[in-house]
C-alpha cells in the first residue's frame, strides 16, 4: 500500500469528524425538538 502524507489523513480525520459532530447534533436536536427545519438552522453554520 502507498503511505499516505500524515498532514493529509488528519485533515481527513478532522473534516470527519465535524461532519460527524454536525450529523449527531441535527439528530440530537431533531429526536428532542421534531422540528427539522428549526433543527437545520440550529445546526448548519
């Protein structure tokens, strides 16, 4: 397997990971509040 650049994987890891932060946060909020659209706006940037 080629190695990959240790500067690359962890900007993958990070951009991951706040993708997954935001998904579990809309969920979170959208399992309390049922409101999908308010939920986006708390949630998308």
């Amino acid at each position: 397997m080629k190695k990959i650049n240790p500067i690359i994987l962890i900007s993958m890891v990070l951009i991951g990971g706040f993708f997954a932060f935001k998904v579990m946060s809309f969920l979170g909020c959208y399992v309390r509040l049922e409101d999908a659209e308010k939920c986006w706006k708390l949630t998308a940037w």
